[in-house]
C-alpha cells in the first residue's frame, strides 16, 4: 500500500474515536494500539498535557505515558519510564515533517521528564491533583532512584525524512529517543512481524564475533547453535533493546527481591568465575543468523536478525541491573546461549511459541502469546465475517463488526478487495469503526463480568488473565457473537460519554467501572440482544451511564488518597469498595429482559460456575482444601491423555510450584485451576 492509502486508512479510525482533548489524542490512540499489538510498547495511559513556557519551568508536552511497574509477586518497582507526544495533521497523506518540529516535540517530552525527575515543591503546586500531568510526575519522582532508562516516543501521520536525535541522560537516567511516523508504520504492517525486526550486527556493534556450535535438526526445520556470550556483550544488548527483547517471554523485568534474582546478583558479586556452573543460561531465536568460518571450521556469529530471549529474560536483565546500578564487575561472567533458528518462514509462528512454552515454564504470558491463532479465535473470525448486523437506524445497508485476528488483516482484506470502486465498497461493508481485536474481546467480557480492576491493569496484562479463565470455553457460536458485539456498542458508547463529560482523565478506569457498575446493578439483564437488533443504546442506558460514569469519576479520584489513581484501580478493593455505592439512575426496566442474560461460551469469569466462592480469599480457601500433589498429578494426567493442551498442563505445574513457595495465587488463576480440575474429573481424572 502507498502511503496516501495508508494515511486515509489512519484518518477513517480517527474519525471513529472520539475525544474531548480532540483528533490528537485519538491518533494517539490509534497508534499506540498499533504499538502495543506489535509488542513496542509495554501499555499506556492516554493522558493528554501541556504547558506553554515559563520562567524557570520550560515548556512541556506529552499525550500519553506509562510507568513500568513490576509483574510477579511483589510491586512498587519502576524500572523503565515511556513518554508518548504526538504530532497529528488532519488529511496529511504522508506530509514531510520539518526536522525542527521533530526536534521540538522531543525537546517538549523530555522537559516535562527532567521537570519530574527533579520537581520543586512550587512546580508541583502548580499542578491540580487531579490532572494528568501531576500523576505521571508523581510517579515518576517517587521512582527517581529506581529508573535507569526512559523512552520518549514521537507518533506521527507525516513522514520524518531526517531525524537524528541524540540519546542523552537527565540526573543518571538513560533518555533513549524513537520515533514512529508513516513509512515506519508502514513498513511495521507491510512486514508480516509482531514487532519492527531487531537486527544485532556483533562485529560492527558488539565488539566482534562469537564462537559457536552448529547443529541442523536433520529435516531441515531448523538449526540450533550453541554459544558463549560474555555478560558485558548481553548487558550492552538489553540496554540497547531492553524489554524488546523479552516480546516472547517476560515483558517486565523482576527486580532483585525474588529468590531467583537474589541468586545471579549474589553469584555476580561473589564468584563471577562460577556463574556458567551454576546458571543455566539462555534460550533464544532468531529469524537468520550470519556465521563466519575460520580456516579450522570454527562457526562464528555475526549478525543475528529478530534476536530474541525466549528463556533466561530474569538472567539477562540481571546481569544489566548489576552492571547499571550495582556497578559490578562482570568481565569474568560468561552466559551459555542457545539459539534456534526456523529455517520456514512460515513455521516461525507456531514454532516459535511453543519454544518459549516449553522452555519456560514460570511465565504465564506464553498462554497469550500463542493462544490467538486457537481454535476459539479462528471460529470467532469465521463468524465476524459471515454475520450481517442488522442495519441501524438512518442506514440502507447492513454491514458487518469486523475481528482483526491477525493484526492489521483489515487495511489487507480491503486493499485486497481490487479497485477503488471494490475497496469503497468493502469498507462500507467491514467500517473501520466495527473493528475489533482480541484484546477489545477481553476488555468488553471482563468488564461485563463485573471484573474492571483486571481491565484497568491494561489490554495485555487483561488479555492474559481472560484467556486463562476461559480454559475449557466452548466454541462461540452466533448468539455468543452477537452478544460480545452488543458489549462492544456498551463499550465504545460509555467512551464517548465520558468524553463528552469532560471529567479530567482517567477515562479507561471510569469506563469499565462504570459498565461492571451497571452489570452488577441490573445483574447481567440488560437486553443484549436488543441492543444487537438495535446496534445502539436505548436513552435511558444512555443518561443512567452518563449518572454512573461521573460518580465512578468521583470514587475513582476520592478512594484513591495518596495513591496513584491509575494504580488504585487495578486493585480488587477498590472495585469492592465502588460495587456498592449507592448512584440513583433512571428506570431501566424497558431495557432489561426478564432473566440474566449468560451465555456458556462468552462468560470470562463467574465463581458460581465452579465454586460458591464469591470473593478472592474465599475462593483461595476452596483451592487449600485440595492436597498440593493435585495439580501435578492434574497436569501429568492431562499431558499423558491428551485431554489437556500444553499450555494448561503447563498452568498447572505453576500453580503447583506457586502454591508450594506459600505464595497465593490471583483470582483468575484460581479459577482456571478449579475449571480445569472439574472438567478433567469429568473425563475420568481422579485422586
């Protein structure tokens, strides 16, 4: 596709957002959903903030941000900080943007971050509390001396002809600069990746070549090599790419407070020479590798194309946080790599995750790296292309709610549609305002099930937790489609609302809290169906969200207290707290049908289901009355029958393993389990 195509593609989903800080603020959301599809980014939070300069406090600008915290058992870590600023121009079909501008826009993202690195109690004052601007400077001045790299991002519709903007450092924090504009996206969805492709020229860029093992798997599939890889050499790779790296296997990095990372450090500062003995090292792919030979055979590595680590994420990053902060010597520190190359292109998606499943067994991300091309997702595809939705109400022509499956699979089913005439026609057919992803499916069921802390934790992180609640779903079929579509009118008009209302940000977290509020309140009886029909809301499920949606604003600001608002959403109190508050809205019982409306297939997590528990120490105690042996008999038992996939074999030797460390596990992963174990007793499992 040229560039005109894809810019007039870029301006149909603008249009179809709406915001109240303007088209800006929806490109940024368009392309940070871009982004973070493609695994570029670790989620964000779409807050839009200016300032024009002043004396003593520069200018800034940022519309969007997010602060890394970390994942596992323990929270409070941040060590990466993203900043987003857009430069949007309505109808440029691939504009050059002037190297000033590009300069400007970074200069504007990192005066904001310098600000809040070293913000005075006057510059905070003048910030409402309230305001976006004021929580991403919170944050990122409480966690100062835990940040070692921040990431600034440049989104644009026009096309960057030179940019060379310098890495720098503000107060010992690695400021790294990227930039996305039209051709950079272009080439992102022309290329068939899940990221933009990581190229490792060693000779060039790393200090030289690395000996190596080569092996072919004797069918050709693939080739494995094994090397030795100084830890310098790693540590300089991951503070080049950081998490990029991980895509496949760990998104965040576990600070040194789990036993695992207290190990490496403690073996990095007391007996370097020991660590290839005592640590198992690292297991990666790569698309295509270049070797070198020597005059006596010895296999060399050069260049290594779509470099990633599937195993050994915690090692990895270990070795640079001792480096980076601990300042420690790793000269004598070798790191054992294996690395497995895909010899078909084609193969490359389903190989590659089922390396990174079976290599690792502690990260529960492989579940959702691998599981949107299962059977589940393929028929919900089929359906979104063979249901018409009924025409709505000033339309001649009924279209259909497209599931983009595969990232960017609508732009490349129009474009394949033919001429201009055949393309206008199919779009008409498909809107770009009916899309929807996996990550929309997790948002819209979660919500509805009344489980919005999990939404607020964002796409991916929701995403994972309702693929594992679903372990033994049933395929959709038409009803269970139609519904998820009614979710989604729910959902994409609750966001308008609140746009409207203009509260002052925080829109994600008040629309899903609003939506479960509204869920609880009418218990699950709003008239889906209708709304299907319908293809839109009634007005009085109109006024009563707009009602909800300010007193959810309210809770969200009030509750939170010192904390981060955006943080205090994530946490099952809070939507404990909000569930009963009292908000009087209008009669909705023309909307409501005379029973709760479930459907077996689309349902993400519901207790009674499995169990009587209701609440997450409840349910915790229904899985202690179980033997600790249970879960790995349940995954051997599966693995031996067949009767359980890989994946939820693997969830189960986790949930044995976190039990075992006395660590308790989350709602949704007590759920699966408790599925998982009464439909393997009703296929024969005992014990």
């Amino acid at each position: 596709m040229d560039l005109t195509e894809l810019a007039n593609y870029l301006d149909g989903e603008v249009s179809a957002k709406e915001h109240a800080d303007g088209n800006e603020q929806a490109f940024t959301e368009v392309m940070l959903t871009y982004l973070a599809e493609s695994n570029e980014v670790d989620g964000y939070e779409l807050d839009f903030a200016q300032r024009s300069g002043r004396k003593n406090a520069p200018a800034y600008k940022f519309n969007a941000w997010n602060l890394h915290e970390q994942t596992g058992d323990q929270e409070g870590s941040a060590p990466l900080v993203d900043l987003f600023v857009s430069l949007y121009k309505p109808g440029a079909t691939g504009q050059p943007v002037p190297k000033s501008e590009v300069a400007h826009h970074f200069e504007l993202a990192r005066n904001f971050l310098s600000q809040a690195l070293t913000a005075s109690s006057k510059w905070m004052a003048q910030m409402e509390e309230s305001a976006p601007p004021y929580e991403a400077a919170m944050k990122i001045h409480q966690h100062r001396d835990d940040l070692d790299t921040a990431r600034i991002f440049l989104l644009t519709n026009g096309v960057v002809k030179q940019a060379d903007e310098q890495d720098t450092e503000i107060t010992g924090v690695d400021v790294k600069h990227y930039l996305w504009d039209l051709e950079k996206l272009r080439r992102l969805r022309s290329s068939g990746q899940e990221r933009e492709t990581i190229q490792i020229n060693l000779v060039d860029d790393y200090g030289g070549a690395v000996p190596c093992l080569a092996q072919e798997d004797g069918t050709g599939e693939y080739t494995a090599y094994l090397a030795f890889f100084p830890a310098t050499l790693l540590a300089k790779i991951y503070g080049d790419y950081g998490p990029r790296l991980l895509e496949k296997n760990v998104r965040s990095y576990l600070q040194a407070k789990g036993k695992v990372n207290k190990g490496i450090q403690g073996t990095i500062r007391d007996a370097p020479h020991r660590f290839l003995a005592y640590n198992n090292g690292i297991s990666g792919t790569a698309e295509a590798v270049s070797v070198s030979r020597t005059h006596d055979g010895l296999c060399k590595l050069e260049r290594l194309r779509d470099f990633q680590i599937v195993n050994g994420g915690q090692t990895t990053a270990s070795i640079y946080h001792a480096v980076k902060k601990e300042k420690a010597d790793v000269s004598h520190v070798t790191v054992q790599v294996k690395l497995t190359v895909v010899n078909e292109a084609a193969k490359v998606a389903e190989f590659v995750p089922k390396i990174s499943l079976y290599a690792n067994s502690q990260n529960k991300v492989n579940t959702a790296d691998f599981s949107a091309n299962d059977e589940w997702h393929q028929k919900l595809e089929s359906l979104s292309r063979t249901i018409w939705a009924p025409a709505a109400s000033g339309t001649s022509k009924p279209t259909r709610w497209y599931y983009e499956r595969a990232r960017g699979s609508h732009l490349d089913d129009k474009m394949r549609a033919g001429t201009p005439a055949k393309q206008k026609e199919w779009e008409a057919q498909n809107p770009v305002a009916q899309k929807f992803t996996k990550t929309d499916v997790a948002k819209y069921d979660h919500t509805w099930n009344q489980l919005p802390h999990l939404v607020s934790k964002g796409a991916e992180k929701n995403f994972i937790d309702w693929t594992m609640s679903r372990s033994r779903s049933a395929l959709p079929e038409s009803q269970d489609f139609e519904r998820l579509v009614a979710k989604a009118i729910l959902f994409r008009a609750t966001e308008k609302i609140v746009s409207r209302l203009q509260l002052g940000g925080y829109r994600a977290n008040v629309v899903t809290y609003a939506l479960a509020w509204l869920s609880r309140e009418t218990s699950g009886r709003l008239d889906l169906d209708a709304i299907w029909r319908k293809q839109g809301l009634d007005g009085c499920v109109t006024d009563a969200l707009s009602e909800i949606a300010r007193e959810a604003f309210d809770y969200l600001t009030e509750t939170a207290g010192s904390r981060n608002v955006t943080e205090w959403a994530k946490k099952p109190e809070c939507w404990e707290g909000f569930k009963t508050t009292a908000i009087q809205i209008p009669d909705l019982s023309a909307a409501l049908t005379k029973k709760e409306q479930k459907t077996q297939n689309m349902e993400a997590v519901n207790a009674q289901q499995t169990t009587a528990a209701k609440t997450l120490s409840e349910i915790q105690e229904v899985i202690q009355r179980h033997k600790l042996s249970l879960w790995d008999d349940l995954a051997r038992w599966g693995t031996e029958t067949g009767k359980l996939k890989p994946w939820q074999a693997t969830l189960c030797g986790n949930f044995h393993r976190k039990l075992e460390r006395g660590k308790k596990p989350t709602y949704p992963e007590c759920k699966a389990a408790l599925e998982m174990l009464e439909a393997a007793r009703a296929h024969g499992f005992e014990q």
